[in-house]
C-alpha cells in the first residue's frame, strides 16, 4: 500500500510518498514559491536529491509536477498514479470535525464554510485537496486535522470568558493545533514507558516556529495551549502568544493601525524576533545571546518562563504527570532549552538527567529522567506525516 501526504501552504506544497507494507518514505519533497515563481526539491532515499525551478502557477501545477516526478522514468520511485493507494492531506482546522474524515463535496464545502476562521491556512489546504482531486479523480483521499486530537477538551477548557454569544456566533473557542504532532509524541511516550495512554497524564511539548504545549490524561487532552488561532500560549518565531488582550486596542489607537495591521503585529513582528530584534530562529537567538546580545537572552527567557508556567499550570490541571515530552524543532534540537525549562521543577516531581540530556544524539528519541524523578522526561522526535498516512491508510480503507 502506497499514502501519499500532502501539506499545502499558501506558497509551498510539501509531499511525502509512504510504502506503508514496511513504513518507509520512498520519495519526499517540496514545492516552493508557488504563484510566485516555482522551485521544487525532490528526494529520494540513498539517490542524489533532484531541485530545479519550474514556473508553479498554482497549487495544480505543483501537483501535477510532483506527481511527475514520482513516476518519471529516471527520478520516479513507481510506474504510474494507479500505484497510490490513497491520499492523505494536513488541514491545520477542522472547526467542529473531531476526526479524520474522507474528502467529500461535502466535507469541502464545510472546510470552505470555515475558512473566516482560519484565513491563513485553510484556502490553501483546500487549493492542495481541489488541485489533487483534479490530477487523481475517484482517489480516496482523507483529511487529517490540527485541531481534531483537542477536540476531547470540556468547555471549562475551550470556552473564552467573553459574552457567551460570540462563541455560539462566531465559533469563538479554543480549538487548539499541532494536534497531530501531539497525537503522535503521545502515542510514543506510551509505548516508550509501557503503559497504555488511557492509564497515564502526559505533557507535550511542541517547540518549533509555532510552538505549543498540550495536557493529555487518560488518553484525552484536557488542555491546550493554543487557542482561537495558533497564537495564544507560549512566545513563537513571530507570534507573541499569551498578552493582556487589551494592549490590542490601545496600539491600535496609538499607532493608529488597521486590524490587518495589527494582526500582522502579533503574528509576524514578534514572538523571539520582536523582542531580541535578532531573527525568528531560535538557532540565531541563541547565538546572539551567547554573544551577550541582552536581547536575545530575554527572548529565549521569555519562552523558557512562559512554557514553565503552562507545564505548572497542567500539572495543576490534572493533578500531577507521569511524562513530559520535547519535540519539534526547538524541543528537539535545542538541548540548553530543555534543561532551562525543566531546572527547578522538583518541586512538581520533574527533574531531568543534565548529562544524558546533553548527550542524546539529535534525531533520537531519549528517557532523559533523572534518579528519583516522579515523572519522566523524554525527547521524542515528531513525525506527523506518518502519522497523516495511518490515519489515511485506515480511514480509506473504511
Ligand atoms: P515549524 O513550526 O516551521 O515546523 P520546526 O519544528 O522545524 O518549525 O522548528 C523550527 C525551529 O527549530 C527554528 O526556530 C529553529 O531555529 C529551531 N531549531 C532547529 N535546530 C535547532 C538547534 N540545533 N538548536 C536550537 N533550535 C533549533
């Protein structure tokens, strides 16, 4: 059985080609600058990767080219689309879709009746699943939601304390995102401890570009840290994550700014750039605070700070964990982090091992506990996209 995955942003469509007989990726690559010129790097295990510019137009011609490549006779890795099985799509909102669910006419038109909610990345998520319905007609295809694994949270944990009308006018709650990376670094930490996840409370830790973290007991997440849209809890590469709401009207009227440009405050001016004024990577954050950039160092400070106040506040929630995990990017890479947000926890039963935290290799998955900790701390590195292709494999099959 072949899954191919899709991730279609507003620019790029990402791709990954699954041979699910023996969960291997048999070509993989992205499609870069679509609409505004055209860049595709495809790449397959063990062969010299193929990149070239290629005018994109639209999401169809990078569908059409990526399926090209997969079955061209010299880059190709099968002989023909028929070899697909099924076609599984990263949708970053589900709205009230709690489940990964077959495309229909149906279900696009209710994504297309969402897409006020989630302007950023729901039209070019339906632009991937039109553009792959053109090229592959009758193929079964799935949509695997961000926002599906939250959607166990109660209302204590979804509803926002505004006037109760605009949660029923405007859908107005915390819907919660990175679900699937979450879903998966759960799944794993299960295994890892040998304990079933209904049987556990587990912490997620997603650090990346967009970071969140999420409580998961019993199997269910009961709380989220971000919100309406993907910039409420933690501070990100750009976005600012937890703030006095009310800061937004007062810059508004002091710099006279439109609420597009406003938003384009909250989610492209801030997070770690806004405040170091350095980068959006964390990496060159990082530098620049080794470097004595006062800063930089406040920026990483201001995530370490704010990620221990919502690991606090889980703990809280579920009265006590039995595993914190890091992933993503940040959570995976940046071992410094790691240590940063867990120092000081004993109090809450979280201590992890400095040393094996120093030393486990990047790309690995690692118990970093320490002796005597009550909970135990893991890196798992994430992997949504297989987790899309399960979820396709299986609903398909249906
Ligand atoms: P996205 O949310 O776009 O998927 P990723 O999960 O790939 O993002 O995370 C990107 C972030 O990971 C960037 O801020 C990058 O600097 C950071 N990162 C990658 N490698 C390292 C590293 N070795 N140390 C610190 N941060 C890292």
């Amino acid at each position: 059985m072949k899954i191919l995955v899709v991730n279609a942003g507003s620019s790029s469509l990402k791709y990954q080609l699954f041979d699910m007989d023996d969960n291997r990726v048999i070509a993989k690559g992205n499609c870069e600058k679509i609409g505004i010129g055209g860049l595709i790097t495809h790449k397959r295990p063990g062969k010299e990767d193929y990149k070239a510019e290629v005018e994109l137009k639209d999401h169809d011609d990078a569908i059409a080219l990526v399926l090209k490549l997969l079955t061209d006779a010299e880059l190709g890795v099968i002989a023909s689309i028929d070899e697909i099985d099924a076609i599984g799509h990263r949708v970053a909102h589900g709205g009230k879709l709690k489940e990964s669910t077959l495309v229909s006419d149906e279900t696009l038109n209710y994504l297309y009746s969402i897409v006020g909610i989630n302007p950023l990345h729901g039209p070019p998520a339906i632009k991937g699943i039109e553009a792959c319905r053109k090229s592959c007609p009758g193929k079964p295809m799935v949509c695997v939601f961000d926002t599906a694994f939250h959607s166990t949270m109660e209302p204590v944990s979804y509803i926002y304390p505004l006037p109760y009308e605009y949660y029923e006018k405007f859908q107005l709650r915390r819907y919660g995102f990175h679900g699937t990376s979450h879903r998966y670094v759960a799944g794993r930490v299960s295994e890892m401890c040998g304990k079933p996840l209904s049987e556990m409370k587990v912490i997620t830790c997603h650090l990346g570009n967009g970071s969140s973290i999420t409580a998961i007991k019993n199997g269910k997440v009961v709380d989220t840290s971000m919100g309406f849209t993907p910039n409420e809890g933690l501070p990100m590469g750009t976005r600012c994550g937890n703030i006095d709401p009310t800061i937004v009207p007062y810059l508004m009227k002091e710099l006279n700014l439109t609420p597009a440009e406003m938003d384009n405050v909250l989610n492209k001016k801030s997070g770690l750039l806004g405040v170091s004024g350095v980068s959006s990577d964390c990496r060159e954050v990082n530098a620049a605070a080794d470097a004595g950039n006062e800063r930089a160092k406040l920026a990483i400070d201001l995530l370490i700070h704010e990620a221990k106040k919502i690991i606090g506040s889980y703990v809280a929630e579920m009265n006590g964990v039995d595993a914190i995990v890091f992933t993503a990017g940040i959570g995976e890479n940046d071992r410094g982090l790691r240590e940063a947000i867990c120092a000081d926890m004993d109090a809450l039963g979280i201590v992890m091992d400095n040393k094996v935290n120093a030393e486990c290799p990047r790309g690995e998955a690692c118990d970093l506990t320490a002796e005597g900790s009550r909970a135990r701390v893991f890196v798992i590195p994430t992997d949504e996209e297989y987790m899309i292709a399960l979820d396709t494999l299986k609903i398909s099959a249906q």
